[in-house]
C-alpha cells in the first residue's frame, strides 16, 4: 500500500426489484462499487503483532469456499471479535479437523530450523500477497513446503509472519501468550520484509511528494488505478462495461 492508499471494489449481481434470496430479482446487472479511501497501518511491522487462537473455526469448502473473495465472512468476524476482546491484532482460524488455515484477516506462515512453511490454500483465501511471497521465497532459495500445519507447530515456530495487502508481511511476536523464537522479528522474515519491500516499491522508491501536494497525488493515483482496473482490456473492465448497471 502506497502512502496510505487504498482501493477496495466489491462487484455485487446489483439492484433487486424486490426482497428475497432469488437471482432473478437482480434484473439491471452488475453494481461495481469503488471505495477509495486513505488508511493508517493496521499492522505494526516495526515492534510485530501479537495473535491468539479463535474458537470459531473456518468454513469447510464444502459448505462456503474460502478460496473466493466473497463477502460472506460472518465466521472471520466472529473470530476478529474474539481478537479484539483478547487484545490481539487478529485471529488465528482453524479448519474443521483442527489444523491452523490462515488469520481472520491474513494468510500465515512460519520458519522452523531454516524451513518456511505455510497451511494449503484448501481453507483459506489464496491471497496475492501470500503468492507474492512464496515466489520470493524460491527466489531466496530458501526451501518451501505448503502443507497442512498444527497449532502446536506455530506456537514452536522460529518465526512466524502474516501476509496481506494492507499488511505486507508483519512479524508475530506471540500467539496464546507463547512468545515466538527469541520475540524479535527474525532473519528470514527481514528478508523477505525487505525483498517485498524492493519488488513493490521501486516505482516511488525515490519519489518525494511535498506534504501540500500528497491530496492531489493521491486523487490522482486513485483516479489512474480505477481507470485501468476498469478498462474494456481487463477481464473486470469486460465485466463492467457489459453491464446494464454499475456505479
């Protein structure tokens, strides 16, 4: 995220013409809604974050697939709520048979004895950051498994960090109370914090924004990114345009 930027679109089946569960009340197309707003670090990826483990678990794929950017997250905020009553940043979810599937609001991963290790996708949303750092991962030719992960192994792990898009990666410092490695942000996650760091920000690395000019750049940059994500040469631009009714 550039300078507390941020975009969000929510593609919905658009307006009904009446209350009810049916598809085929939504008769005027997609609604694409744009929220661009400027928001401050969620995560604190100088001193780390703390997490704690929710009761709520995960969806079963069965039942309601994680692996989709849905907005139909009632059990992630259950779980956040769990969070924020134990004064956490966020919560680990567990899948059905008990295994750690990502956070609330995250993908995790760990290191154990110089190994990086992160749970299968299979109940969790497959994010972008999570495969941003997995490519990085190999590029650092450190060894990389993708598996299914305990509990008991994240509470032993060496290092232990969080990826997402407003987040990028941010070091865990505990879970349950249980201080993770030495409780200071490991070497394999600053090498990596540092290696996302080059690979995204490259472009403004040496960009200064005078504070009176940061309002219009970021109106600009905002206007530019909702451009070209809509545009008729993306598929989501394709998506929008071929409907009867968007905002």
């Amino acid at each position: 995220m550039f300078d507390n930027t941020h975009i969000r679109l929510s593609l919905t089946r658009g307006k009904k013409v009446t209350s009810g569960m049916s598809p085929a009340f939504n008769r005027y197309g997609c609604t694409l809604i744009v929220l661009a707003e400027w928001k401050p670090a969620v995560y604190d990826n100088d001193g780390g974050i703390v997490l704690m483990t929710a009761t709520t678990r995960r969806n079963s794929h069965n039942n309601l697939d994680s692996k989709i950017h849905h907005n139909n997250l009632l059990n992630n905020i259950l779980a956040k709520i769990e969070s924020n009553n134990a004064n956490a940043a966020d919560a680990i979810m567990l899948d059905k048979d008990g295994y750690v599937s990502e956070t609330n609001a995250t993908n995790i991963f760990m290191v154990k004895k110089g190994r990086v290790l992160t749970p299968h996708a299979d109940y969790c949303l497959p994010g972008i950051t999570r495969a941003t750092v997995m490519e990085l991962v190999v590029k650092e030719n450190l060894v990389l498994e993708e598996r299914r992960i305990s509990l008991s192994e994240f509470h032993t792990a060496d290092e232990l960090w969080t990826t997402g898009t407003t987040g990028e990666l941010s070091s865990v410092m505990k879970i349950d109370g249980r201080v993770i490695g030495d409780g200071k942000v490991g070497p394999v996650t600053r090498t990596l914090q540092n290696a996302y760091k080059k690979l995204t920000g490259f472009r403004c690395a040496n960009t200064h924004i005078p504070s009176s000019l940061r309002y219009q750049k970021r109106v600009v940059v905002i206007k530019k990114c909702v451009l070209a994500l809509t545009s008729r040469k993306t598929l989501l631009g394709q998506i929008i345009f071929n409907s009867a009714f968007f905002v």
